[in-house]
C-alpha cells in the first residue's frame, strides 16, 4: 500500500542505499534508515513504521537483541531479518521473537518485494483490525449517547405530556431544554393569532430586562425565519464578540432554534442560546431540541385541549345547578300552591259559619271575639289567595256574604239531627 512507512536497520550504507533507492521508494513506500541497533530502536518506537528491514548483525548489539528490546516495549510491527549467513538456530530464535519472515544476503530484489508483501499483510490486517475496534468503540460510545439521549428525553417527554395546567408545562419545557443542551438560556415563543407576532411566553436563564415586553414580527427577525420556513435554524458568532441579534437588545453567541408543530400548523418556535459560553451547537443538539419542541407542541394542544373540556364541564356544572334550583323552585311552588288551595276551602266554611251565627243572632255572646276571629280569618284567606295567584293557582279570598245561602244551607245540614 503506498505511502507506508518502512524502516532500514543495516550498517552497511551501500545496502541501506540499494534498498532505499533501487526497491523500496519507487514502489512508493516511505523510508526511514538508521546503523546501529539504538539509533533503529529510538526510531521504531517514535515512528511506529509499518515494517522493519533489520540486520542480524549490528555494530552495538544483534538484530535479536533489537527484535527482543522492541516486544519488551510493545511495538508488535513486523519484522524480516536479513543476514550473510545463517543457521537453522538463528531462524527458529527469530521466528520465536516473532520475526516474519528471514532473507538472505545478497538477496534478490523480487525475493524482497515478495517478503516485504507478505509480512505488510499481517500488518495491514492488523492495523485494519485496529481502525475497525476504534470505530466500532467510537460508533458504541455515540450509541451510548444516543440511548442516553433517547431515554432522557422520553423522561422528560413522559414528564411534560403528562402536565395539564399550561403555566407548569411551559416551564417544565424550557428547564428542560437548558438541561438537555447545557445552555445559557432557552426561550419559548408563540404566535399571536390578533396579529401574528411571535411573543415571550416562557424563559429560562433570560434577564428581566430582555423579557419585559418581549414580541417579535415574524417578517424580517431569526426567529420569524423558522416560522416561514419550518425548518430549524442553527448560528453561531464568527467572532468572540456576540454578532446574532434576536432583538434589537438581544444579542448572542450562539442560538439554536425550532419550530413547534400541532399537525402541520407551526404554533412557536422553541430556542435555545449562549451569551457567555462561546461554544456553538452540535446537530445531536438539533435532534433534542427538535424531539422535546414535538412533546412540547403535543403538550401545549393537550392543556389546550384540557382548558376547554374543563371550561364546558364548569358551564354544566353550573347550568345543571341551575335546573336543580329551579326544579326545586318548581316544586316548592306546586306545593304551595296545592297548600293554598287546600286551606282555602276551609277557611271559607269557617268565615261562612261565623257569618251565619251573627247574622241569626246579632247579639249573641261573645260577638267582639267572633268579629276578631273574622277578620284574623279573613286575612287568612287574603293571604291564601296571594300565595295561589303567586303559584298559579287560583283561589278567591272570602268577601262580604258570597255563598252565605250555601253555606247556611251547609251548617243546617251539619246540624240537623239525624232521623
């Protein structure tokens, strides 16, 4: 593979040459040298080359002494052991210190190339192998992230959804957007049907100052642009000082924002900023934000939802009340009014028989009482009369000598002895 670093260990120049110059850069590897077993040494464990060309025999030590200081350090490269001569101990020594492979001197450049390719393949697979584990652990721990994202943000979806009294939900939403992202701020903004404006109706981490009165057109502001677009907006400052203006007072570092949706209906925008921290926003921080704007906007039509049904159940509440009353008032009448009637038939025989005795005998004793118990009776029955024309029913009071005749004929017929 070109570009791959190999290493020269030899203290013949002339070798170091006709490998270097002759085989190795023109097949595009790249070449570190060195003469001595230390120098090699240093090199290898700094430069970390794909392969290490090593001499047997060195001027300060051998090459196994070299192979052995290189496992005792953990470099594990691949290694081809080159010499002028050799035995069958040297290799056995050298295939036990993990040498790959062992040539002989003067040697034939094919016979090279063919060794430097075999032993580069373990080395390739290796460092393959290492690329892989490295991102399989990186792809785990973005996974971990993410599961930790998920669950916390259905934590707290869990958590806002299940809010009904509207002041505590959007509350809940902005604590919970300044937690998940670690932001200096988050603000929560919904449109104003009277006139389309997007107004401040939760923050958290946002001065009194900046709150007071906070309305925004949607024509022409950062804000007003996730309106008409739909789509989350992402800025951050080119410069330390704060470059992005929300409002005219308003001025940031960073800001992250995204619109709330109910159906296809954009209802707000949910936002959050940096005013002190200079760092900008991630896209995992998108995906939060974006995933607690939903629960927030489902949220929001649930307490909606919630305010009317319990507006209408106070109004039957308060209408099936009403009917109770007057049903009672109803009733109270109907018993009134048969009260009335039914004491009206007696009060009269009673004023019809008190007449009759005073009018057979006019000076029959005791007719001072008998002239107060006419008029307490005849008040009475006054009295009856009202309380049958109040409820309906119609009575008439006695007056003067109606049904005198009756109701003498009545008292006679009363007194009469039987036969």
């Amino acid at each position: 593979m070109p570009g791959e670093r190999i290493l020269v260990i030899d203290d013949s120049t002339q070798i170091i040459a006709i490998l270097r110059d002759d085989l190795l850069i023109p097949l595009g590897y790249e070449v570190l040298t060195a003469e001595t077993g230390l120098v090699g040494l240093n090199k290898a464990e700094s430069a970390s080359p794909a392969l290490i060309l090593l001499d047997l025999m060195l001027p300060d030590m051998s090459g196994l002494e070299v192979v052995e200081r290189l496992r005792k350090k953990g470099c594990q490269m691949p290694v081809i052991l080159m010499t002028f001569y050799g035995s069958e101990n040297v290799a056995v020594q050298a295939f036990r210190l993990g040498v790959r492979d062992y040539i002989r001197k003067p040697f034939d450049p094919d016979e090279v190339q063919a060794a430097i390719e075999r032993a580069l393949v373990e080395s390739r697979l290796r460092t393959e192998k290492e690329r892989l584990d490295r991102e399989l652990v990186q792809a785990n721990r973005r996974l971990e992230r993410r599961v930790i994202q998920l669950s916390t943000l259905y934590a707290i979806g869990q958590s806002v959804t299940s809010l009904l009294e509207l002041e505590q939900l959007l509350t809940r939403v902005v604590e919970a957007a300044v937690y998940l992202t670690n932001a200096d701020e988050a603000t929560l903004m919904l449109i104003d049907h009277s006139d389309g404006d997007l107004y401040l109706r939760a923050a958290k981490g946002v001065g009194s100052a900046q709150a007071q009165g906070f309305r925004i057109r949607v024509e022409g502001s950062l804000a007003g642009q996730v309106v008409r677009t739909g789509e989350p907006l992402m800025l951050h400052g080119a410069h330390a000082e704060p470059r992005l203006k929300i409002r005219t007072d308003y001025l940031v570092r960073a800001l992250l924002m995204v619109p709330m949706r109910v159906g296809t209906k954009i209802i707000g925008v949910l936002g959050i900023s940096n005013r002190v921290q200079t760092r900008p926003f991630a896209r995992d921080e998108e995906f939060q934000m974006g995933a607690l704007a939903d629960y927030a906007a489902i949220a929001i039509e649930n307490a909606r939802l919630y305010g009317e049904i319990r507006n209408a159940y106070q109004e039957l509440q308060t209408t099936q009340e009403q009917l109770v009353r007057a049903e009672k008032q109803a009733t109270m009448a109907e018993l009134a009014g048969a009260t009335a009637h039914e004491l009206n038939q007696p009060l009269t025989v009673l004023l019809g028989l008190i007449k009759h005795l005073q009018t057979r005998d006019p000076d029959i004793a005791h007719a001072d009482e008998l002239r107060m118990i006419v008029q307490a009776a005849e008040e009475m029955s006054r009295i009856v009369a009202r309380l049958g024309r109040a409820t309906r029913y119609e009575t008439k009071p006695y007056v003067g000598s109606e049904r005198i005749i009756d109701l003498e004929r009545a008292a006679e017929g009363a007194s009469a002895p039987d036969k």
